[in-house]
C-alpha cells in the first residue's frame, strides 16, 4: 500500500502508481485528518512532490513510515526533523531536470533583457501602429553570476558559453577544478555580474540571502533571474528595487508566497513572470515520474533509493 500525499504534477504518474500499487491518495478522502487516524499506521510509503511537501503532523501520523519517494529535487518544504527523527529515508529526482531548468533560466534572462513579454502585449494593443518598441539591453557576451554552481546551476554554466558569456559563482565552497571565477560572497558576486541567476538551494540557509544590499550591488544594468526557490530572495525588498529602478529587471519562476506573487510585480513592466514551470515539459516530467517510481521499487527490493537526498543518504 502507498499513501499519494495529493495528486502528482503529472497524471500519467498518479495512474502509474494506481496500477503498481494500492494507492491511497489523502487529499482526495473525505476527512483527510480522520483517514490518518483511522489508516495511518498501514503505510510504509509515501509518495509526494518537492511542491507539496510533507509537513510534520502527516510524518507523526504515520507511525510505519519508511520511506517517502518525492517528485522534484527541492527537499526544502519536506519536514526534515520530523522525517530523520524517525529515521524515514527520502529519494528524490535529481540530474533529470537540469537541462530543461537551464533552458527555463536563460528564457527569462533573454526575455527580461529584449522585453519578449512587454513586445508581445505592446504588439497585440495594437501600440506598433502608434510608435516604436524601445531599445534594450544586449544579453550575449555579458557577465553571468551563478549563485549555486549544482546541478542546474552549471548546466546554466553551459549555455552560457554559447552565449560568449563569462561565468562566475558562489556557492559556501569553492569548486575543485571547476573553469569559473569563484567570488567568496554574493555580495561580491552581484557586484561583479550583469545577471546573477539563482540556482542554489531553497531552506533556511539560503532564506532572502538576495537582499536589498545584494539588489544594490546588481544595480540599475543588472537583471536577476530566479529559478531556485522564492524563499532565496527577499520579495519586498526585489519590489522596491524594481519599482525604483535599482535593478534593470528580473525574470521569474518562483516566489516566496506560491500561487500568489505579490500584487505589485503584476503591475510592472520590468518584471518577467512565470507560474513555476521550469521543469514542466513533457520530457522532463515523464523522466522525473520515471525516477519517482524506480525509487520506491528499488526501495522495497534493496531499502535504499537509486537517489537518496544527502541528508537521508548520511543517516
Ligand atoms: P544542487 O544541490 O546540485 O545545487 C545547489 C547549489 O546551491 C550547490 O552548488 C550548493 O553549493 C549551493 N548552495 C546551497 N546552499 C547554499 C548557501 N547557503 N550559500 C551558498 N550556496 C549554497 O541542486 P540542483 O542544482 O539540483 O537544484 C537547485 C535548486 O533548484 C533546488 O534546490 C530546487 O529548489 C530548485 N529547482 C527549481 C525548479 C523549478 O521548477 N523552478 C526545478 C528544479 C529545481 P554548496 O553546498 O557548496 O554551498
């Protein structure tokens, strides 16, 4: 038997598991809370998304769970006490997304910096007719700052080159080998770069390390691109820095208060919006469902994951 925590983001998946397992999915019963009570303690395994989470009174409620499989590579909004103090293991997708994640940061880079989005509805106003589209900003041959050189992080390393980007990064620690310009601070980064693009890790260590200070040193040629998590990036302060100009732009994927990005990002031009979808194309999501499934089977024959996140992995 396996607990769906709720409906996964793709529904070939919820039918893959229906077919494999007697699945049970709690946001669909009735009285969630009362299935818990009732069921609880039949469950072994849980399936869930990096979107979803699993908070901690669904973990307490489920006294045999061993292990929870989850769609996505961010762990963050996954209950890690409750989960290691009761020494569930956790799989997860990670290296299947890079690529189409990649793409995603360097669509809204280019889009923030040509106006894609502003020329599209200036287009179908009718304003071409009425005037010119203004100039913008030149995106290849530009600094790119990478702000997590992981996986995703240094597949955008990767297009930049075609891009005749330079690179440079900061992560805690400085990579061994790696051929970009490591910068000990993101302070020191966002100065540097003309796009700092946010691909580091969501959590309480990395909670709005994007702040007014940061936006500043980007400054009003610089453009911010976030793929990562909202949480990374302090909302209000990015608001009044776009508002008042003190960046030039920013594209995007994800925000700290989701499905609902602060009203005045709406109303401005120089903000490039996207409903977290970085990882949505067919491809990538049938690679992730995939790895979801192949987790949880080489669980139950082996008791551990083909992809284990490190801090369940360390246990
Ligand atoms: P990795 O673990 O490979 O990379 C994360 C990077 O962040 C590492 O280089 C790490 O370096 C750095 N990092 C973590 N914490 C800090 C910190 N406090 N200060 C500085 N650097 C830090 O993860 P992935 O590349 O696979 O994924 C990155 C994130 O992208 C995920 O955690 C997820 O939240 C997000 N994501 C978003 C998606 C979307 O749809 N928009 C889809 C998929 C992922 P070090 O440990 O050396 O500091």
């Amino acid at each position: 038997r396996v607990l769906q925590y709720g409906k996964m983001p793709l529904p070939q998946l919820d039918a893959d598991l229906a077919q494999a397992y007697e699945v049970s999915i709690l946001s669909e019963q009735p009285d969630p809370e009362h299935f818990l009570a009732e069921q609880g303690a039949q469950f072994e395994y849980l399936v869930t998304s990096a979107a979803m989470g699993l908070p901690a009174r669904v973990i307490q409620a489920l006294p045999k769970l061993k292990f929870v499989s989850s769609f996505g590579v961010g762990f963050d909004a996954l209950d890690r006490e409750a989960l290691q103090d009761k020494g569930v293991r956790v799989g997860y997708t990670p290296g299947v997304l890079d690529d189409c994640v990649a793409d995603m940061a360097f669509a809204l880079l280019l889009d923030a910096t040509r106006g894609l989005s502003e020329s599209d509805r200036f287009v179908r106003r009718g304003d071409w007719s009425k005037g010119r589209f203004g100039i913008r900003t030149r995106a290849s041959g530009k600094r790119l700052g990478i702000f997590g050189m992981g996986r995703i992080g240094s597949t955008v390393a990767r297009r930049a080159a075609g891009f005749d980007m330079e690179v440079a990064y900061h992560n805690r620690r400085p990579i061994e080998g790696s051929p970009h310009h490591y910068l000990p601070s993101l302070l020191e980064l966002a100065r540097w770069s003309d796009f700092l693009v946010i691909t580091a890790a969501g959590g309480d260590s990395t909670q709005h390390l994007v702040s007014t200070d940061v936006l500043d040193a980007l400054g009003p040629q610089g453009f911010l691109i976030n793929v990562a998590r909202g949480s990374v990036v302090d909302e209000a302060a990015l608001v009044t820095a776009l508002q008042q100009q003190r960046i030039a732009g920013a594209g995007l994927d994800v925000f700290e208060d989701e499905p609902r990005p602060k009203p005045e990002l709406l109303a401005l031009d120089n903000v490039v919006l996207a409903p977290h979808i970085a990882s949505g194309t067919h491809e990538t999501r049938r690679a992730m469902a995939d790895l979801v499934l192949h987790n949880l089977q080489q669980y139950i024959a082996t008791g551990r994951p083909a992809a284990e996140v490190p801090w369940s992995a360390a246990q």
